[in-house]
C-alpha cells in the first residue's frame, strides 16, 4: 500500500530512471495525475505541464467510466461499456462534448491563456495516480499523438493488468509500480486518497505564485474531512453466557456524527473492501463499526467464518448491535447494518426478530433466495439491495424478493460481477451506501419526517 501520491510519485520515478527516456515532456493528467508527476519531473529533470482530463461516467452511475475527453476535444469511449449501460456511441460522443465546456475552465485556471509547449518529435510521459480502466490514458494517448509526439508512456504507481490490452493499441509502453490482480479500485492501494482540488494542481505546477485560487476563490475541491474522530481499535465486545465471547472491532467516529453502521460480512474487519465504503461513510459524517465475527480463540484455532446461515452468527450480530446501543461513545446513534455476501440470511433473520435492532440496511449481493418470505416480510427497516449487472443469478433473487420487503429498493451497478472487483464498481457500492444511510440515519436525526423509500 502506498502513503500518498506524493509517495507513489517517488516510487514511480525510481521505476522510470532506468528507462533512459531522452528529454521527456512530463504531463500530469489532472487532478490526481499531478502530484505524482512532481515527484516525477523534479526526479528525472523534466519539464511538468498539465494535460486536462475528464472521465464520462455512465448517467445513473458516474463511477462506471465509459469514456474520457481530453482538453483539445480527444474522445475515447468504450464500446463495451456503452453496449454495458445501453448508450449509443453517438450519446457517448455528446456526452464527451458537453463535458469538455467544463474542461476549458480548468485549462484556465491551470495555464492562463498559455498553450501546451509542442510537443512534435518529443517523448511524453503521461503521468496518472493509477490506470483502473485505462479510458483517460487512452485519451491522453490520442492527444498528444495529434500533438506530434513522438513516443508515448503513461506511468502511475498502480495500474490493472486487465487495462493492458486497451492501452497497448494507444501507448509505447505502461510503466507501473504494482500491476495487482485483481485490482478492485484503485483508492485500496493508497493509505491517503482525498481527491484532488483545483487548488492543488495550481500550487503544484506554480508553487508560491500569487493566483486567484489561493486568495479564498470557491471552488470544488478536497472531499470534507471529519473534523475529528474517535478511533477505538480493538474495542472487545463481550457476549452475555458462559464463557463469555470476545469479538474485537474498530471504531470510528466523526464528530457530530448521528448515524452508525456495523459491517457484518464474511471478511477480516481488515478487509480493504470495507475500508473503502468506511471511507466513504466517514466523509459523510457517518460512523463505523467493523466486526471481527470469530474470536481469536477460534481464528487460533484454524476457524476461517461461521455457516452463512448459522444460528450462532445471528446470536452475534445482535450482540454486537445491542452493544452499540449501550455503549457511551455510540448510545443514542442511528444505527444501520451494511451487510454482504452469504451471510445475509442470519443478519435478515437478527433484524427481523428484532424490528427496533437497526433503521436502515444495505445488501451488497445478498443471496436471498435462500432466505424465507416470512423473514423478508418482517424486516421492518429501510433496505437497499446492491446487485452487479452481471451477477445475473444473484439480481434475479432479488428482484424476486422485492415484492416481500416492507420497504426497499433496488440498484444496479452497471459491468459488476459477485465481487465487484471491476473498475470503479466498489466505489459505486461506496456512493449507493452513503446516500442511503445517509437518508435514513443522517437525514432521519435531522428530519424525522423522512419520505419512505419505493414501496414494491
């Protein structure tokens, strides 16, 4: 795992050194791009300019890229992704237009009225934060090539095996640090990954110079940050009975936070998975408890998970969720349950025994079709299904189960499969659950008149 940008940058130049690349025209492809590319220029020596690039989310689902456009109006669009999300390639080409009106401000407030130096002859270095699924490096490709340039690299710290093939029919080489399999999403690979302000790249490429960015300009920028948390790492949650079981979590809590989530799935409270849609939750206010569902006495013991369907997980999930209710840090929260996999039949079978143990759930590729009518229609809280496009099994059971649930909706996520280990799919998952807890914790704390959700 990498610190921060600035530490992939290093990283990266180290990687780039050997490679000899004669007087190369370093360009970061702003935003994310640009602190890694100073790293890299002040290592190699290289002139650093600015290359503005725009992903083309799909509508519906901005984290499904089926595109990008560059600033001098170069489109890249991917055929599948659009065929994924049913757009033609014209709709894929208008949309690119209406996004590089917002493009050409950036430019300014990058550059000014000044130009990009030519590029005729040169060798490129395109510099990104990670290549997920390669649609800005392609584009950024295609630009500079109308450039005239004569060898083109794209280079990041981290980068998907699986954008290799698309970006060889555009680039000279990939350059990476780490080429992890699967890949998942790209914020995983980095300790620290708020996104990039304007205000960032200007201080970057111009640092020190008086500009209207640095003199209290609005923009957008950095995603809010909690203004302070408590974390509690390795809280022991004890269970009532003889003798008494021991389950170790984290917590973190925002300041001001009215809303908590309990994370019970099949994975280590480790798993980076649940870091990221943490993450997410955090910048929304919201707090956290991930669960470790075994003991250490049972992980000692070469226990790997509990029966998706055991009695003995559902007894444990609402201990851990009693337990928030009680403790003085998270007593009196709204409290959600984010819950994936197949442990979804004893997490519905806890919430439906207990209709006041949480207000608001998210079901990440639930596998319901084991789950009886009788428990879907008695869960009582506001629950959210999150199914991937291609887990066509998996979203057939539950749209199945809809009509059952007192009060639920249904979201897809465009060219995810049961993992949802494709580009930006997890980040997607990240988005869906935060505007739901978001809703029904947050907005319920502020607004206890908060509308019902679709009835099925």
């Amino acid at each position: 795992m990498l610190r921060n940008r600035e530490d992939g940058g290093k990283l990266l130049a180290q990687v780039l050194g050997p490679l000899r690349v004669e007087e190369p025209i370093v360009l970061g492809l702003a935003r994310g791009g640009v602190p890694v590319a100073v790293e890299v220029a002040r290592a190699l020596d290289a002139p650093l300019h600015v290359l503005t690039v725009q992903k083309l989310g799909a509508p519906g689902c901005p984290e499904y890229t089926i595109g990008a456009v560059v600033e001098d109006g170069a489109v890249y669009l991917r055929r599948g992704a659009l065929h994924e999300v049913g757009m033609t390639e014209a709709e894929g080409a208008e949309l690119a237009e209406r996004a590089s009106v917002g493009l050409l401000h950036r430019v300014r407030l990058y550059r000014g009225e000044q130009a990009l130096p030519s590029l005729a002859g040169r060798s490129v270095i395109l510099i990104d934060d990670g290549v997920a699924t390669g649609s800005t490096g392609c584009a950024a490709a295609r630009a500079v090539r109308r450039g005239g340039a004569a060898r083109v690299l794209l280079a990041a710290p981290v980068a998907a095996m699986t954008a290799e093939p698309e970006l060889g029919r555009e680039l000279d080489a990939l350059v990476a640090v780490e080429r992890p399999r699967p890949f998942v999403a790209l914020p995983i690979w980095y300790q620290e990954f708020d996104p990039v302000s304007d205000k960032e790249v200007v201080q970057c490429i111009r640092p020190g110079e008086e500009h209207p960015l640095t003199q209290g300009e609005h923009l957008p920028g950095r995603a809010r940050e909690p203004s302070a948390s408590l974390a509690a790492n390795v809280l022991a949650i004890r269970s009532e009975g003889a003798p008494p079981l021991v389950l170790e979590s984290d917590l973190v809590l925002p300041a001001g936070a009215t809303g908590i989530v309990v994370f019970s799935t099949g994975s280590t409270r480790e798993s980076p998975r649940y870091r990221l849609i943490s993450r997410a939750l955090h910048h929304a206010g919201v707090a956290t408890l991930r669960c470790d569902l075994l003991s250490p006495t049972e992980r000692h013991d070469g226990l790997t998970q509990l029966p998706a369907n055991s009695k003995d997980l559902t007894e444990r999930i609402t201990t851990v969720i009693r337990w928030i209710a009680t403790y003085p840090a998270t007593r009196g929260l709204h409290r959600g349950l984010y819950v994936a996999g197949a442990g979804t039949e004893a997490v519905l079978e806890a919430v439906a025994a207990d209709p006041d143990l949480v207000e608001a759930i998210v079901v990440r590729a639930g596998q319901l079709d084991t789950v009886s009518t009788l428990t879907l229609a008695s869960v009582r809280a506001p629950l959210l299904l999150v199914v991937g496009s291609r887990d066509e099994t998996v979203l057939s059971a539950n749209r199945a189960a809809l009509a059952h649930f007192e009060t639920a909706d249904l979201a897809v996520v465009p060219g995810a499969t049961d993992l949802f280990g494709e580009p930006g799919a997890l980040e997607a998952v990240g988005r869906l659950a935060t505007d739901w807890f978001t809703r029904w914790l947050v907005g319920r704390a502020t607004n206890p008149s908060t509308p019902p959700a679709r009835r099925w």
